[in-house]
C-alpha cells in the first residue's frame, strides 16, 4: 500500500460496505489516516487523507455492537478525545461524535450485562486503564466511567483486549504490565461494586510482554491467551510466545513457545513487535509473529497440547519496525492473508497473499526478503 508516511496503526475492514475489506492505515506522527478501498480483489484505489483524526492519532477501531451502520472509533490521543467517524455512501470517513477522553492510544470494546456496552482505554503516559461505561456512539453520550490506577505507579499499559474466558457472558479484560511481568485481568464487578484490576499470571524477570491476544489456538471451544515477550528473557538467552491454555473455567495453564531470532550475542534484535492468529480453510490454526528480521509463521493442530509447532520464517530486507498485524481473508478466495503496517516513509502497507503456509515456504525458497 503506498502509504507515504510512516504507519503506527492498521484497521481491515469493509469500510464502504461493498462486501470486501479495506485497509486504514494511520500515522501517528504525521497526522492522519487514509483508507485503501478494494474495489476488486488484490485492487485498491487510495482515498483522500483524513486529517480530522486529530494530532497524534492512536489506535481507529470498528464499533462491534451496531449491524445497520458501520461506525468507527479513533483513540485521538493528542486531542484528549474519541472521535466517531462514519462512511458515506462512498467510504469516505466522517466525523459524527466525539467525547471527551484522557489522552487515548488504544482501546477495545467490551460487554458487561450491568453496564451496556463498554470501551475500555489504555492512555499515553498515564497509570491507569479508563472503562467508558454504556456508550453511545451516535450520541458521544455514557453512563459513567471508572479510572483504575496501577500500583504501583509508573507502569504503563500499551493494549488491552477483552473476551469471555468463563462462557458466563461478561467479558473479562487483559492487560500487561510491562515492568513487572504481569498480566492482569478485570472482570465485571458485582451490583453496587466498582471494577477492579487483580493479577492473572506473574513471568519470570525478563520477555517484557506489552500484549494479551484471546484466541482459541487448540480449538476446544475456549478462549485461550497469547503473550508474546516484547523482548528476550535475559537469563534464558529466549524469546517466547507465551501461551495460556484455557480449562474452560477460566483456568490457564503455561505452554511457551520458543519465536526463533538471532540472539543478541550474535547480532541479532529479539523480541516479538507484532501478532495475530486465526484458523485457515485448511483445518489449522496460524500464528503470524513479526520480528525485527523476520515474520514467522507457526501451524497449529486441532487439539494442540504445547508441543513445538511447525514454523516457516520469511526474513525482512534490514530491520524493519512493524506496527500492527492482522489475519484475515483479505482478497475474498477464502484463504487468510497477512496484512501488516510498519514506520517507513513509503509503502509503510504490506500485504502477504494466502494460502500464507505455501507461499512462505516459497519465499524462503527463492531467497526472496520482504523490502
């Protein structure tokens, strides 16, 4: 995608409605997000920059609540707002609504019976998740808010994400404390009761995970948790994929994977910056895990206990900071497709055409790196 500023952020979705996906990329530094309309499969026509995004723009998210219209949310992070965007009949992204928010990056959605639907909000340089209580994005309108601080404080969060790991139809929320090797979950309180965060597993020193994705890797039904270390563990001399495989209780057990990078001593730069998985038209599931010198795909079975998964790396052309990743059937001939932004000045948008397990077997092959 021939982005021409460096891309922090990447939405895929059908934004103009027309049955295929698109792709938003965002800037954070230069200010705005432009939107790449598939007019066809694998053809894309660049639509205008959308400046209204604000100054700093974070994370643009798709409202999941609403079928009749397509509604988006940008974490306007340098505005101190959440900005409410709308297509027309032509994709174009409108501003509808806003509300006022502590300095934004990232968010997610999430459903409390007791509360309505709710965003919860990871701010820029702040110690502390805000829950955003019963939101209207028509509106900009809620029905309360709760700022949960962390102790102690200095500690940041970089992502939140939430899904129901218990099927009692809340959704939980996860998070990672980058200092303390934590990742912490809050859960719906009880009548009368406030939210509150509570540990959900400790790491050994070292990893530095900044991401929870939920995710059902071994197919049982249950949602299970991907962790990767942001960085090597120091006295292991290893990057993990830190998986916790769900009971169906909401009960985890600890299966790593081992990501395979070049260790410091040899040069090398660790740590896991991006990661998606999902499951393909063939029966497996894939992890897509964006290193500094490479993407690595992993395969994964039905009914997978931890043991050490297929994987095929596809270097990239130099160190490369990728931003955001994102599985999914782009093109429409139902095969996932990998689509990643990263912080170039150009063509800061790439897309992998599936079927992704063939085609980075054929890479690799050819010697071919991805510039």
């Amino acid at each position: 995608m021939p982005f021409a500023a460096p891309a922090h952020n990447l939405l895929v979705d059908d934004i103009d409605g027309d049955g295929r996906p698109d792709l938003a990329l965002t800037s954070h530094h230069q200010n705005y997000t432009q939107v790449f309309y598939q007019r066809a499969p694998r053809q894309f026509l660049p639509g205008r920059q959308i400046d209204a995004v604000g100054f700093h723009p974070g994370e643009l998210m798709r409202y999941p609540f609403t079928t009749d219209r397509r509604l988006y949310i940008m974490n306007a992070e340098g505005v101190n707002r959440l900005l409410v965007f709308e297509p027309d009949r032509n994709g174009d992204l409108h501003l509808i609504a806003e509300l006022g928010a502590k300095a934004p990056r990232s968010g997610t959605f999430f459903n409390w019976p007791a509360w309505g639907k709710g965003i919860a909000l990871t701010p820029f340089a702040e110690s502390a998740i805000y829950l955003v209580k019963d939101f209207d994005p028509l509106s900009g309108h809620f029905g309360g808010s709760a700022e949960l601080p962390f102790r102690p404080s200095g500690t940041y969060a970089h992502a939140v994400s939430a899904a129901d790991i218990d099927h009692d139809g809340s959704d939980e929320l996860f998070f990672s404390n980058t200092l303390s090797n934590v990742v912490s979950i809050i859960r719906q309180p009880p009548p009368g009761a406030e939210p509150v965060i509570e540990p959900l597993w400790s790491f050994n020193p070292g990893g530095r995970p900044e991401k929870v994705i939920p995710a059902d890797i071994d197919q049982d039904g249950d949602i299970d948790l991907l962790i990767p270390d942001a960085t090597d563990k120091r006295p292991l001399d290893r990057t993990d994929i830190n998986v916790l495989l769900n009971d169906g209780q909401g009960r985890f057990a600890l299966a790593p994977i081992q990501f395979p990078s070049r260790h410091r001593s040899a040069g090398g730069i660790t740590g896991i910056q991006e990661l998606d998985f999902a499951k393909d038209r063939d029966g497996y599931g894939y992890i897509a895990a964006a290193g500094y010198e490479a993407v690595v795909f992993m395969r994964i079975p039905a009914g997978w206990k931890g043991e050490t998964p297929q994987s095929r790396s596809v270097p990239l052309q130099g160190i490369q900071a990728i931003t955001r990743a994102c599985l999914i059937d782009i093109d429409g001939d139902g095969w996932l497709d990998l689509a990643f932004s990263r912080t170039h000045d150009q063509i800061s948008g790439v897309i992998l055409w599936g079927p992704l397990w063939e085609h980075a077997k054929q890479l690799v092959d050819e010697g071919v790196k991805i510039d």
